[in-house]
C-alpha cells in the first residue's frame, strides 16, 4: 500500500475530499493482482474495495479520482493494471468505476503486448466541455512505430460514454511518452480543460533529460514542451496541474525531475511553470543528493487557508539520518515557502513515493481547520513484508476567531502551525528557532544528532496560540557541549511533525 495516492473527490458527499491508494502486489484474489482501496477523508474508513481480475495484473500501479465521469452527482475513480495479459502479455488496462456503486463504467484495454497501458492514469478534467469529466491514460512502452518502439502513447477518453477522445505519441524510440499524465486544468482560458503527459527517457541534447509536453483539451495542438537542465535528469518523472498558483486566472504546472543535479547528484528538482505563458515561475530543490525529490507531485489543494493551490513533493530517498529514508515537503504555491517537511522517523520504507494533497477537507474543531496532505511509504514492513503503510498530515490554519481562552495577549495568533528555519545556520555557539501555533496545544521541541538521538529537550509543555523565539546553544540536556556536524530540529503539535536540518560549526 502507497506504491500510488491520488485525491479521490468527495466520493461519499459527505462534504470531505477522499483519497484512493493502490498496492499493485496484493494477492488477496490472485497473486500480485493487487488492489485499490478508497478511504473517507472524513473519518478514514474505506468506501469502496476494488481488486484486480487476473494474475500478475498489478492493478492498484496507479489510481487516480476521475471525477464525475457518469454525470450522477458523485466522483469517480480510475485504476490502472498495466501488467494485465487481457489482449496480449503485458498489454495493460485500466478500469473506472462509480463512487457511488463501486460499480465498473469502462474497462479501456491496451493496444498490443508489452505497452504497460494503464501504468499511468488520471482525471483529464472535461477536455471537450460536455459538462462530463473525462480521463486520459499513459502506456509508456506502445510502440509507435517500427522505429519507435517504447516511444510511449496517451489516451484521451470521454466520461459520458467512454469513447476515445484523442491520442498522443512520443516521440521517439525509448522516450516513454506517458509514463505519468494529469489534467494540467484550464491553462489558456478557453473553457475547455488540457492534459500533460510526461516523458521520463526523452534524450534530445542530452541523455535521459525528459520532456513534459502539455496539450490543448480543445483540439489537441501542442501548447508547451518542458525539458530537463542535465544528462539523466528524467524530467517528467511526475506532473500535476497546479491550480492557479500565481492567481493570473490560468492555471499552472507542475513538474518533477527526480534526478536533476543542480542540488547534488540525484537530488532532484520541481518546476512551477506558468500555464498562461510557460514562463518558470520558481523550482524547489532537493537537500541533498540522492534525494529524489520531486519523484512524486501533488497540487490544487489549498493546504494553508490563503485562497491558492499549494504543493506536495515526494523525496523518497532523502536520507537526513541513518535512521531516516525518505521525506515529504509540503509548500506554499504563492510564494514557494516551506511548510512542513514530515517522515515516518526510524523507518527505511521509501516514504514520499507518493503524495496526494486534497486541500481543506473541514474543520478540525470549531476553530481550526486543517489542509490535508497524504503520503506513501510502499516499503513499511509493520503490516507484513512490504505491506506499505499511507501517512495522513494537517496544515493546520485559523478560518474563525479563536476560543478567548487559546490566546495569550502577549502573543499575537498566526493563522498557520510553523516551523521556521534556524537563523544563523551554520551556527556556533548558538542558533535561534522560531515556531508559530493557531491554537493551544501540547507542544515538543528537541534536537537529534544524525543518527536519530535525541540530544537536547527545547521544550515540552502547553503552549497558547501565538509565535514563539527558542535557541540552542549547541549543548546536550547534560549540559556538554556537541560535536560539530549536522542536527535536527523536530517540532510536535496536535498529531504533526515538523523537521529541519542545521549545522553546527566550530
């Protein structure tokens, strides 16, 4: 489980955004069939079970809500098995099925063995304006040609009646056009939803740079080519639509380049770019090298309360700590600042293979309402070997006035729960830490050493809605100095985990 996530749509219309996650390896009814599982973001039980139908299907690889494809006032899914044998070995499929039933609505089969159909599906948005949602789905390695085999294909199809809307190639031989696919939204105004399709293998200038390519939902023309800064970057990797992120009225892009260098090797690297003009509106980096971030994106939701989409990156080889592998960021959309950066502690699961952000899906109490953002980490062990585990965080953000009782006023109320980067950094002798918090609530700061150890007890109380100043001294809670080297800051409130990395210097 976690191998793939998607927000799902309000499935239930219950008035909370739901999520589908799928573990391709599940052999409940045959082996390595897999499975998908749609779970309530109002209470986490599951709404819908679905299976794959054949043996080695690998049918949970990916999912996606599809939206309201059938019209009857309830979202949709989409699963792809792109190991399904249906047509031909490994030719791929992908299914789509009612929320409100469970029911199948269409089962699209791939083209001719080997194509991975399905290992890449999404909701288009309604890309012929019919009023119906409309869903498009990669198969990585069809081979358009004689001469361009896993040159990679995407489909197009329509929602109300399941007929292939478009379809369009890679370019050439091994590009793997279609290994992931979104609906990038309206990026040109013209009422009519478009689509972006990744091509990981792209080699153009380079070897392996990648290319995202983003079409017109109207006609199919070709709006914009993105490709990747170096040799093996494999740009394209993943991509989302972004929403509106710079409130221009056109929506933007997202793309991740897991392998970009500019951090390090490997460290990976997310562009924002314009919808409207394709102009780069700003990149987030990896922290280290062989980070992979950027392996898995998620935008459109709004995870901070400020009225913009926000962002969701994977970096499931970050390895901050031996005791740590793989992290998750969530970022502002409008001014690509740092919200959280969260993991799953001593657990070398790959955690950030994948997101999904579903936005404010309600109120944590009377006053605080919570931005939603779910990770995957395909490699836990605690349900059984490889089980994978999926992750649920909160941004938490004021929507009302705060309990009289919450405030101290002394300390104004921040709208957001933060935790700010130490200043200075490196440091020595001593550094200072800067939180925020929305709302009253227990409260534990401490500082590890690389390898996990908690070293140093910043705090561990109650503490009121308010924005508070600590430092550290670079000291343990024995009072004996530290060795020079990197340090963690880890702050814990109301069930979420903030993270950040400092150094000490001497």
């Amino acid at each position: 489980m976690g191998y793939a996530l998607s927000d799902a749509g309000d499935v239930d219309r219950d008035g909370f955004e739901d999520y589908i996650a799928g573990a391709y390896l599940n052999d409940d009814k045959f082996e390595n069939g897999g499975i998908a599982l749609v779970i309530s973001g109002g209470n986490g039980f599951p709404l819908h079970t679905f299976w794959g139908r054949e043996i080695n299907e690998q049918f949970g690889i990916a999912v996606s809500g599809a939206g309201d494809v059938n019209g009857d006032g309830f979202a949709d899914l989409i699963v792809g098995a792109r190991l399904s044998s249906a047509s031909g070995q490994f030719a791929g499929r992908a299914y789509v099925h009612s929320g409100q039933s469970g029911d199948e609505l269409y089962r699209f089969t791939g083209e001719r063995a080997g194509d991975f159909f399905g290992a890449a599906v999404a909701d288009a948005g309604d890309v012929n304006n019919d009023g119906f949602s409309d869903m498009i789905v990669g198969a990585p390695q069809h081979d358009v040609t004689a001469l361009k085999d896993n040159a990679g294909r995407a489909y197009v199809f329509s929602g109300k009646d399941g007929e292939l809307l478009r379809i369009h190639d890679g370019e050439a031989q091994g590009n793997q056009f279609g290994w992931s696919v979104a609906g990038a939204g309206d990026i040109n105004a013209d009422g009519y939803d478009d689509v972006i399709v990744g091509a990981k293998l792209y080699d153009g200038w380079g070897l392996e740079i990648g290319r995202a390519y983003v079409y017109s939902g109207r006609d199919g023309s070709l709006f914009w080519v993105f490709e990747g800064e170096n040799d093996g970057e494999r740009l394209g990797w993943s991509v989302d639509g972004a929403g509106d992120i710079n409130q221009d009225g056109y929506d933007d892009l997202l793309i991740g380049g897991p392998n970009n260098d500019r951090n390090g090797d490997n460290a990976g690297r997310v562009y924002v770019y314009s919808g409207k003009t394709a102009e780069l509106l700003y990149a987030l980096d990896g922290e280290m090298p062989n980070a992979w971030f950027g392996f898995s994106v998620a935008g459109k939701g709004d995870l901070n309360g400020d009225g913009a989409p926000d962002i969701v990156v994977g970096a499931p080889r970050n390895n901050p700590s031996e005791l740590i592998l793989g992290q998750a960021y969530a970022f502002s959309g409008r001014t690509g600042e740092l919200l959280a950066i969260v993991d799953d502690g001593p657990t070398p699961d790959e955690f950030g293979f994948a997101v999904a952000n579903l936005g404010t899906t309600g109120s944590f109490n009377d006053s605080t309402n919570i931005g939603n953002f779910f990770v995957g980490a395909p490699f836990n062990n605690d349900g059984g070997e490889h089980a994978g585990r999926v992750y649920r965080f909160g941004c938490f953000f004021l929507q009302t006035d705060v309990e009289e009782s919450d405030i101290d006023d002394d300390n104004p109320v921040p709208n957001t729960f933060r935790l700010q980067q130490n200043y200075p950094n490196p440091f020595n002798p001593e550094t200072t830490i800067k939180f925020t918090l929305p709302k009253k609530g227990e409260v534990e700061l401490a500082v590890y050493n690389s390898i996990g150890r908690r070293v140093r007890a910043l705090a561990s109380e109650e503490l009121s809605a308010g924005e508070y100043i600590t430092t550290w001294n670079g000291r343990d809670d024995a009072g004996a100095q530290v060795a020079s080297g990197i340090y963690f800051y880890r702050l814990q409130y109301l069930g979420v985990t903030l993270t950040r990395k400092m150094a000490l210097l001497k």
